[in-house]
C-alpha cells in the first residue's frame, strides 16, 4: 500500500525524552523535565476535582459541541460562541485549519523557524509553503508580507514564537493586519499568551472584531497545566469558525478535558501566580546566562532560547547524564542553542548548576 504523495517526505515528530525513559536508561532516581513547556506547577486543584467527579461519567460520549465550555471560555473573552471551536490542543485546531481551506498547490507563509505542525498540516494537504527567515529570532512581518501572493490562503505567526520566545507587539500586528489582503487568512497561535507582562501584546481579540480573517488559537496545555488531556481552541470570526466545524471530528475533545478546562478557566487566581512564578524564573535563567556570558532571546513564554556556543547535542546529552532534560537546538534548527522551559525555582537551580558544569566539560565551538 502507497501512501499519499504529499506525506512521504514528511518527518515524524520527535518529543522531548520522556522522565521515566531516562531514568531507566541513565539509572538515575531523580529526572528534571524542562523541555515540553509543560506548567511546573501543575493544574487548578479546582479542575483536579473536576476530572475526579467526571469519572461518574466515563461511560458517555462527551457533548461534542463543548456548549458550556464554549459558554464559558466565550464569556470570559468577551465573544459570542459561534466565534469558538474546540480541539484535542490547539493542534488540532492547525490540523483542521490546513484541511478546511488548503488544497494541492495553494500557498501558505510562515517562519523558519518556528512551530513545526503549520508546516507539516500544510504539506499534507498538497499545499506549498513559504519559509520567511526570522529576524533576531522575531517574526518578520514585512518579509512575510511581501511572500504574499493571489495563491496565499494562510499565514501563521507563533506569538510568542516557538521556539525562540520572542513576541511580536500589538503595534506590529496592527500595521501588519491592515495590509494583508482580504483572502488570506492570518492565524496568531498565542500558546503562551498568558505568561506576558509586557503591556504590549497584541489584542487578538481585538483584532478579530476587525478583520474577518484572523483567527487566534490558544490552549489550556500550557499555563492552566492540563497538557495531558489534550485541549484548546480557535476563536474567530462566525464565518471562519463554521468552516472549520464542518472538518472537526465528532466528540473531538473528552469530558475530563471539557470538565477540567471548564474548571481551569473559572480559576484566574491560580493563572496570575503560575504567571508571577514564571516571570521570576525567567528573570533567574536570564540573569544567570548574564552572568555565564551566554546570550538568550528576549523571552515572552514559559520558556527561554540560550546560545551555549558549543554543539547543541554534547551539552544536551552532558545535562541528560545529570538528569536535566533540556530541548536541544541542533533539533530545532539552532545547532549551539538550547530551549529551556521555565521551572519551579529548585529545578532552575539545579539546571543551572548543572549547565556550568557541562559548559567546563565541552569545548567552545570555533
């Protein structure tokens, strides 16, 4: 059996290393974990009883249209619910962004490098796509503004970016929206929105009250710590949102995620101290790569990209044997750097000290 063409070149997607693997392989008892940008801090105790009380309920479908969710999640933004769609992670929502307007040879612009499924969905669905190269590790809008052609259809911008961190402003996204053309429409992935504290990230929710063309896509993996049940949403114009709907699957998203994001969303006090908690392991790492002489990119998320000036996977693999696990850039595209998720204040000590100690024992790159 033959596989469709536009897949055979395709790579598979390589997770970080899971914990228990490394433990196995390393015979080591205690593991680190800082390269899925998963919440060190865990999920709500609010959605933790929310999942408990929905085993009740294990044995029925889920309500495939999320109505309370949707309810609620539109109620909090601030939009009305058919401005909504739900997804297994905001994943899902790429994947059937890609299969609900893209066809064999449509165009689709995005960075190089940045999230890896905008690419990978596109190609699937036949469709070519047009790498713009960051700038400074940023988005650059006005490249990928002049990558536009009559064949573009989508335009995804990572932002904060993945993996780099860094953020485009509103004032940006604003003078680039109001020279995109109407048929192209732009999606803003805003996974990591909810650790900002600059003051200038971009309304999107804004933006969407003004342009029938943009879509944004957030998630409850990252700050709300519900990663493992696999939910996020799209949240755009009505228009927009029934296209994608006619591509969901049935009962894509499960009760105990539907319950326990329900739950999440409702406990903004848990957010603004998973948010307070990250700025100031951000500002550590950042200041401790200061200290080393290493260079980081300005970082917006849960995570930071540093440039160890040595071959990525050597210091990946000496801070595997110690029992960090750290993404490796040689993996991502940036071969000296590495991206780091954001810990509780222990696990960043414990990094650091030992990324001084792998740093001694690998030579700089020339």
């Amino acid at each position: 059996m033959k596989p469709k063409q536009t897949i055979v070149h395709l790579p598979v997607y390589q997770p970080g290393k899971p914990i228990e693997e490394v433990k196995r392989e390393l015979g080591l008892t205690e593991v680190i974990k800082l390269a899925s940008n998963e919440n060190p801090f865990g999920s709500s105790p609010k959605a933790r009883a929310a999942i408990e009380a929905e085993i009740a309920n294990i044995s029925l479908y889920p309500d495939g249209g999320a109505v309370e969710l949707t309810e609620a999640v539109a109620e909090y933004l601030g939009v009305n619910t058919n401005q909504l769609i739900f997804g297994a992670g905001s994943d899902e929502v790429i994947l059937m962004l890609a299969r609900a307007f893209l066809v064999q040879g449509d165009e689709t612009v995005m960075a190089t490098h940045t999230f890896p499924q905008y690419k990978h969905n596109c190609e699937i669905e036949g469709a070519v796509s047009i790498e713009v190269p960051l700038k400074d590790g940023t988005h650059d809008l006005d490249g990928m503004l002049a990558a536009i052609t009559d064949r573009t259809k989508i335009v995804w911008i990572c932002n904060p970016n993945n993996p780099t961190g860094t953020m485009n402003t509103d004032a940006e996204i604003k003078a680039f929206l109001a020279k995109v053309p109407e048929h192209v429409l732009v999606v803003l992935d805003e996974a990591y929105c909810e650790y900002n504290t600059t003051g200038q990230f971009p309304d999107s929710i804004e933006f969407i009250g003004q342009y029938r063309n943009v879509i944004a896509l957030r998630t409850f993996s990252k700050i709300y710590g519900l990663a493992s049940l696999r939910i996020g949403y799209g949240v755009g114009h009505p228009d927009v949102i029934r296209s994608i709907n006619q591509v969901r699957e049935p009962f894509n998203t499960t009760r105990f995620a539907q319950a326990a994001a329900l739950a999440a969303i409702k406990d903004q006090d848990f957010i603004a101290s998973c948010r307070e908690a990250n700025t100031a392991g951000l500002n550590y790492l950042t200041e401790q790569f200061n200290e080393m002489g290493l260079q980081a990119f300005p970082a917006h998320g849960n995570f930071i990209m540093v440039n160890v000036g040595r071959p990525a996977g050597d210091v990946f693999n000496g801070l595997l044997r110690r029992g960090i696990i750290v993404r490796g850039g040689h993996m991502l595209g940036f071969p000296t750097s590495l991206r780091v998720t954001i810990g509780s204040r222990e696990q960043n000590e414990k990094f650091i000290a030992a990324l001084q100690q792998v740093l001694a024992e690998v030579a700089v790159q020339a």
